[in-house]
C-alpha cells in the first residue's frame, strides 16, 4: 500500500493557540491519528529561557492527548523554533501521513523518529553526532527513504543544557562540554547538525573530532536544521524527501544560501516545483508554496558582501535574533509573505553566514 504525506500550514496568534489545528481536525481536514510531526515558530526570544517553546509544546500535547491515546501522542515530533522577530509570522506546520490514493508518483515522503535521553555529558560531542546520526537514519528508514540523495531536509530538535543538568553531571563526574547555557544551545545545534550530515553521506564520520564541533566551518550540511531547546532531554528529527513509493500532490525541494541575503538558490527551487521565479501564483496556476523553512546565521567573519555587519557586537541582542529577522526578510519579499520558519543559529547547517532552504509546495492546490 502507498502512503502520501499532506503539510497544513496554521496561523496562531499566541503560543497556546491551537484553536487553528483544532478546527481543522474538527472539520475533517486533519486526522489527528496521521499526525507525525508539528514543527512551529512561536514569538519568545529563542534563547535558553524562551518558555514559549515549552507553552507550545504542553498546548499540542494537551490538543492531541484529547483526540489519541497518550501513547499515541507522545509519538509525535513537537519542533518548537523559538523567536519571530522582525516581520516573522507565528504558525504551525502540521505534517500529516495517510494511506495513498491513486498510482505511485514521486511525491513527499515524512518519516520521524526520537532518540534516547542524551547524557549531559555528550552534549556538543562525537556522542551527539552518533546519536543523530542513527537517528536520521531511522527517521529514512520510517519514511521509507533508502537513498540518501532523496532526502531534502532534516529538522531535529535537540536539547541543551541548565544550570540543574550542569550539577547532575558534576553530581556523577562528568565533565560537560562547555558550562555556559547558552553556548550549550549552539553545541548542540552544531553536533546534530554534523549527525545529520553523516547520516546523510555529506560528512565523513571517521575524519571528525570533538574540537570540529562548533568551529571547523567547513564542515556543513546543506540539507540539515537544528534547534535547541530546555523542553526536551533527547532529539525529535523529522525526514523529509521525495520517494516514489509514495503519491499525493505534495512535493519538496530545498536549496542552500550562502549568505543572508542569497535567494536565487530559492528561486531556482520554486521554478523547479512549478512556480515560475517566485511564490505568488497567477491566477491558472494551481501549485502552491505550502511551507518555507530556512535557517540563518550571522557569518562569522562580521562581514556581509565585503560590508561590515554588528550582529555579532550587539550586546543586547542575540546574533540569533538578528539573523532570522533579517533571512525572513529576504525570503518574504521573494515569495510575498512572512509566515515563514526561520531558525536561528545555523552551525555546520550551510555554509558560514549562510543555509539550507526547504520548499514545499501543493500541486493540486486551487
């Protein structure tokens, strides 16, 4: 039997508000049993204490434990992407998988999976790199995906670490990584990220070392998006691709910037999935641009073009939050519109002061 994936984008207008998502279940447009993964943008600070990552994920879990079992809940990937500044647009991006209709076509292919608790310890380490490692590739496996090349994005969500899990390690003799929370969110990010990447064939596993992690910027992978966050102890990663064991209308492509202000890499993509050099629509057309994801990241050099940027100076505000106001603001006046997934801090995910770029569109949309 072949599977087909469907991708609902939702508006929410605080990070609690589900009442978009419970309407659409209501209304027969989501079938809660289908669910796979809620990835989101909710408007905190995305930084070590950004609770609205934590609001959001307890609103989903309470949502979804009133339509499912608990055990059936708790297999959903909850990917919440803390901060909106800019003209940034909150939303969530429901992925949802049902038996297919209709002949196998290449189409979107969705697996998912979730590692074991991660030591506090392997946190920014080759350990972390492992775990993601296996788990991408039993997110591929999930999908249905055997070939790496068929993969165009992977969203993991990992954790990082407090000052309560920095004591536990003491407690035990281990020696974390780095004893700064904050810096721990960008560890983190970077070892899931070079997971992916081994996972994905972009990265040789036997070449690295605990001292690449977080400053060999070399080392990247085009296709991959980390996230860090305080609610969760191990890592939700969500595989997107396309397979052609699957059908629908559903169709995914991605593209790599690299730099902030690089969109002809997604502009080449949107042609490619049959929207012509941009995501506005003419009136015959009936593709759509469903979903954008991207991640953003302040070069490291403080330059930009040969110009000088000061995210990197600015004390009072996160790089982070610079660098994803600023991609969102490109990537908006590309395709017409800010409901876009920026993540901030993009280590070993695209080149330095650049990165990965999802797309995915409806081809059967009206």
């Amino acid at each position: 039997m072949t599977r087909r994936a469907f991708v609902h984008r939702i508006s929410a207008s605080a990070p609690d508000d589900v009442s978009g998502i419970e309407a659409a279940i209501g209304a027969g447009r989501i079938d809660p049993k289908g669910v796979v993964a809620v990835l989101a943008k909710t408007e905190g600070n995305g930084l070590v204490n950004d609770f609205s990552r934590g609001h959001a994920t307890l609103a989903l879990s309470l949502l979804f434990r009133r339509h499912l079992p608990a055990q059936e809940a708790e297999r959903i990937c909850l990917v919440m992407s803390g901060g909106t500044e800019g003209g940034m647009a909150p939303h969530w991006l429901v992925f949802e998988r049902a038996a297919g209709e209709g002949a196998r076509v290449p189409a979107l292919a969705i697996g998912h999976a979730h590692t074991p608790a991660l030591p506090f310890e392997h946190l920014g380490r080759l350990a972390q790199v492992d775990q993601v490692a296996a788990g991408v590739r039993a997110a591929m496996a999930d999908a249905g995906i055997d070939n790496q090349a068929h993969v165009h994005f992977v969203q993991v969500k990992c954790p990082l670490l407090v000052a309560q899990r920095i004591a536990e390690a003491d407690r035990r003799g281990a020696v974390v990584a780095t004893r700064d929370t904050l810096k721990s969110m960008g560890l983190s990010r970077a070892a899931s990220a070079l997971g992916a990447g081994v996972a994905l064939g972009e990265i040789e596993r036997l070449a690295l070392s605990d001292s690449d992690i977080g400053a060999n910027w070399t080392l990247w992978s085009g296709r991959a998006s980390a996230s860090a966050g305080i609610e969760l102890l191990n890592h939700e990663i969500v595989v997107m691709g396309m397979s052609s064991a699957w059908s629908g209308t559903f169709a995914i492509d991605h593209a790599v910037m690299v730099d902030a202000i690089d969109v002809e890499p997604v502009r080449a993509a949107l042609t490619r999935l049959g929207l012509g050099g941009a995501g506005q629509l003419a009136p015959e057309q009936r593709t759509q641009l469903v979903a954008l994801l991207g991640k953003a990241e302040a070069s490291h050099d403080g330059r930009l073009r040969g110009h000088r940027h000061t995210m990197l100076d600015d004390s009072d505000i996160a790089a982070t939050r610079h660098a994803r106001a600023f991609v969102c603001g490109a990537l908006a006046g590309l395709v017409g519109h800010a409901e876009i997934y920026v993540s901030g801090g993009a280590e070993h995910q695209g080149p330095d002061g650049g990165g990965p770029v999802a797309l995915i569109v409806d081809r059967a949309s009206s």
